[in-house]
C-alpha cells in the first residue's frame, strides 16, 4: 500500500537550532517534508541542533529557499496554511489535505506582518487560556498543527 502524501512544515526564518532540530525530527518521524525559508538565525552544521534531531536529517526530505517570496511563488496559494497569535481562527477549523503546507514563523517575531495581511483567509491559530504567554514554543506547535493535519487525513479529509 503507497504511503500518502505527506505534509509540509515550513519554517520562515527559524532562529533557535534546537526548535529545528525537533521539527526536523518530527518530520522525519511522520514523512513530512522541511521546508526552510532563508535567512536562517544559525548554521545547519550547528552543534544543537545535532543534540535535538540533526541526526536524523538523513531521514528527512528537507528543501532549502533563498526567501519567502521564492518560496510563496513556487506553490499553490489553496494548499498553504499560516499560523500566528494575531487571527481567531483556531486550527482546528482548517481543513488539512494531504500535501498542503503548514507555514510558521520566526520565534521572536512570527510571521510578517505583511503575510498574514495578505493571506489571512489562509491564517489560524492554536488558542492559549493564559493571556500571559506570548506564543507557544515553535517544535510545539509544529507538532499540534501536524498531527491534527494527520488526523484529519487518517479520517478520510472530514
């Protein structure tokens, strides 16, 4: 039986190695595809990002971009989901189907503003109860957002 077709995780400008070495793993875990948008905030050869999956990058299709401008002219607007504090729309509500790509952005900064104006039929979010907390960790929510994607999928796309 063919495997399905996988997802994408996309990280706009990743700044904390460990946070993309997680990624990176869980990607390799559930065969989904890295895509990471350049500038990156450290070096790919970087010591932690070894220490939280860099190890597996042999196991994980990763594809590099020079910008996210490349990256967003290269795809198909109807298949790319962005993720951001700043909208209502919970994640939960979006309808994921294979090979769609799931766009997070900086820890620091998030998504450009820029982004989520043009593309904000396009945005959710994962809801927070403690108005304290900025955001959830990057890896976190990579790994929420995926596997309710997964979900969705294993359940025939509900």
């Amino acid at each position: 039986m063919p495997s399905p077709a996988p997802f994408h995780i996309v990280l706009v400008e990743p700044e904390i190695p460990p946070n993309t070495g997680s990624i990176a793993r869980l990607c390799g875990a559930t065969d989904s595809v890295l895509h990471l948008v350049h500038p990156l905030g450290f070096s790919t050869d970087d010591r932690h990002l070894k220490r939280a999956g860099l190890d597996y990058w042999e196991f994980v299709d990763i594809r590099h971009w020079q910008s996210i401008e490349e990256f967003l002219a290269a795809q198909d607007e109807l298949t790319l989901h962005f993720f951001t504090t700043k909208v209502k729309r919970l994640y939960t509500e979006v309808r994921y189907r294979p090979g769609d790509y799931l766009v997070f952005g900086r820890e620091t900064r998030g998504l450009p503003a820029e982004i989520i104006a043009n593309y904000r039929d396009r945005c959710a979010t994962i809801p927070m109860s403690n108005p304290n907390i900025r955001s959830i960790n990057l890896a976190m929510s990579a790994g929420i957002v995926l596997y309710e994607a997964i979900r969705q999928r294993d359940l025939g796309g509900i």
